[in-house]
C-alpha cells in the first residue's frame, strides 16, 4: 500500500563530475534521478507501539524483518518487510523462567544473525528466540575477565553492540556515578571472557563539552552528543554527533584508526559553547535546542547494493522568523572510509532509523500515529533492485 508523503515528493538530477574533495581517491561520475515516496505498514487490528519513536527496535541484516518493543507492557511486534505488514506479536514475560523484567527497564534491542534477540537492561542482557524463550543471561562481574585490569571505579556500560554472531561486544567504558564521560571503549571476547581497551584518545573529553545537565530537586538529567555505533562489513565503528570523524575497528587486523573528514557543505564540528547546568526542563529543552542548531552528523549506514556508505547530517542555514531553518546534507564514503561525494537534500525526514532495503533507503516516519517508511528509491537508469548510485 503506498500513500503520498507528507513531505512533498521530489525528483532531482545529481550529475557530479568534478567534484574536487581532498579525500576522493578516483572520479566519482554519475548520474541519478529519484523521487521519494512512502509505504505504510498494514498493522491489521493491532496498534503499533511509536511513542518513543521506534527507539527500541532493530531490523534483521537482511532488511526483511523489523523488531519493535513497547517497554510498558513487553510486547514484541515483528514486522515483515517484505510485505509491509505486521507478522506477528509476541508476548514476552516480566518473571518466571523465561522472564526478562527483573532489571527494571529494557531500553535497548538487537538482533542477531541466527534470529535470537538481545534485550538491555539496566544492569543485565538477556538474549531470547523469537518465541519468547530465555536462552541467556549476561551480567558483567569483573573477577571473570582477563586482558584490560579494570580499576574500582570503572565499569562497562551495558548498553553495547555485539557482531551479528554475538561472540565479540563492543561497548564503553564508564566510571562509577551518573552523568559521567566515558574513559574509553572496550572489545569483549565472549567466548574466551577477555576483553582490550581500545585507544580513543581525548573523544569523550572533547564530548564532554557539549554536555546539558538539568539538576532538580527532583531529579537530574543529561542530554550528551549522540555515540553512533555498528559494523559494516565486519568493521565495527565508532562516530558522533559532534565531530566529522570515525574510529574504525578493523576485523581482519585486530586494530583501531581514527579517520578524520572535511565537510565542503556543512561545519566539521561543533564549536559554540553551550549551557551545561540548567534548573528548569524549559531551560533543558531551550539549551538542547540552542545545540543543535550547530551541526548534527547522524550515523553511517551500509548501502551493500552500491558498496558505499551513507550518512546524513544537518545544521542551522537561517531563520525564518523565529523558526530555524535548517539544511540537510548526505555524504557518500568508500568503503575504505574516503568521503567521494556531498549533496545538499531537501525536507527528507529526519529519523533515528534508517536502513537500506533492495536498493532502496527506507527512513521511518510516523504518520497520523501510523508506522511508515519515506523511500528514496530510483526513478531512471535504476530499477528497485539495483543500487541508487553506481560507480561509472
């Protein structure tokens, strides 16, 4: 079922040639029409659980199926994706022998290439199939790993991501107490209960800066720059919100590089100092907002038709009254991480979930509390099944 966008469609010709960017190792021509449209999803009579924005939710690696929990009531929706439709939901359990509520809040999902789901909890993961059953639960206990010599103070954040096999977790590592920067990351072997720490030099530090915190005296909170984090193609990598750079683990040396980029249409990073104590959600909100006007760099993301690598970005470009205006921009990367092309988009959606699907890049959007994705899809020279861009 397809429906007009909310956004207006558009169709555009990029016809890049000469594009002189100091990281491109070769010519980068082609040429691309494409429009963007949307395709709802057939939710039957159930109502899909968007309150959070499809914040605890995963897609399989072969972009056939969507996972999405309410953390309310532990229900698990499986969507095909395919045929745009809800599969199935399925009820997971709070105690007993398969449950998975004891921690006290599941605030992230992933799932892994045999099926089964990781749930994150505050302190724990447990790893379920896809009828509800608990197969696994992992708490970290420091006395059982060997490698890197945690100190007292340090502990690993729980909040990780595991390769598509679950043998190996990438994850940070924090201090003791709310609020406070990471010291660095570390890579967890599962199997041999060894963990390394990864160098990163002063990134949280440089983070840091850009930290909010509001102080109550009824509660405390803080708004820091997003840590995007993932694999492609076997590397696992490490960016931000802040900073137009990436740290890149490589699989088959065993080894982190940090890449840095130079942006031609957007600001490489945030500069302007923000407000980093608050005592009101109001002044919360306003220094959030104030932030992110400076640029934003969203996550990369594998285009594996084309063999390249996507990723958006945004910043203030004026004001309309009181409104800002802001510009969006996407950047192709090489799969050796060199930026090859920049291109300026119009009202695409910005969205927390994007992944591509038969050529195809697929961004969520909630529509009159409907669960939908917004297409970029070509309309020349490309059908559905082959790839947005191609290298000439």
């Amino acid at each position: 079922m397809k429906k007009a966008l909310f956004l207006p469609a558009i169709a555009l010709l990029f016809s890049c040639g000469g594009s002189d960017l100091e990281e491109s190792k070769s010519d980068f021509n082609y040429d691309l029409v494409y429009e963007i449209d949307t395709v709802m999803v057939d939710p039957g009579d159930h109502f899909f659980f968007l309150n959070w924005g499809m914040t605890i939710s995963d897609i399989s690696s072969d972009a056939k199926t969507l996972y999405n929990l309410n953390p309310n009531t532990f229900l698990l929706e499986i969507v095909d994706l395919d045929q745009m439709k809800l599969k199935e939901t399925v009820q997971l359990e709070r105690e007993g022998p398969n449950g998975v509520g004891g921690g006290g809040f599941i605030g992230s999902i992933q799932v892994l290439d045999n099926g089964n789901l990781k749930l994150f909890d505050f302190n724990k993961i447990y790893e379920i199939n896809l009828q509800g059953e608990l197969l696994e639960t992992f708490e970290f206990e420091k006395s059982e790993w060997t490698g890197y010599e945690m100190a007292e103070e340090e502990k690993i954040d729980i909040y990780g991501t595991f390769s598509s096999d679950g043998k190996l977790f990438f994850t940070r590592l924090v201090e003791e107490g709310f609020g406070e920067p990471g010291r660095g990351f570390l890579k967890l072997d599962m199997e041999t209960k060894t963990m390394m720490l990864m160098d990163i030099g002063d990134f949280y530090e440089r983070l840091d800066k850009f930290s909010v915190t509001m102080s109550t005296d009824q509660m405390r909170m803080v708004s820091g720059e997003e840590i995007h984090k993932g694999f492609i193609k076997g590397d696992f990598v490490i960016t931000n919100s802040a900073f137009n750079e990436a740290f890149i683990w490589e699989e088959g040396s065993d080894s982190l590089q940090m890449k840095k980029f130079n942006a031609s249409l957007t600001s490489n990073e945030k500069t302007a100092e923000v407000t980093s104590m608050v005592e009101s959600r109001e002044a919360f909100m306003e220094a959030i907002n104030k932030k992110n006007e400076q640029v934003v760099f969203e996550k990369m993301i594998y285009h594996p038709e084309a063999d390249l690598i996507w990723r958006f970005a945004q910043e203030k470009e004026r004001m309309i009254a009181d409104s800002v205006i802001k510009k969006q921009v996407f950047t192709l990367f090489d799969t050796d991480y060199n930026v090859v092309y920049e291109e300026k988009v119009e009202d695409y959606p910005i969205s927390s979930i994007r992944f591509f699907k038969d050529g195809m890049l697929y961004t969520y959007v909630n529509i009159d509390d409907e669960m939908a994705f917004a297409r970029i899809k070509p309309i020349g020279g490309s059908t559905s099944g082959e790839s947005l861009i191609r290298m000439d």
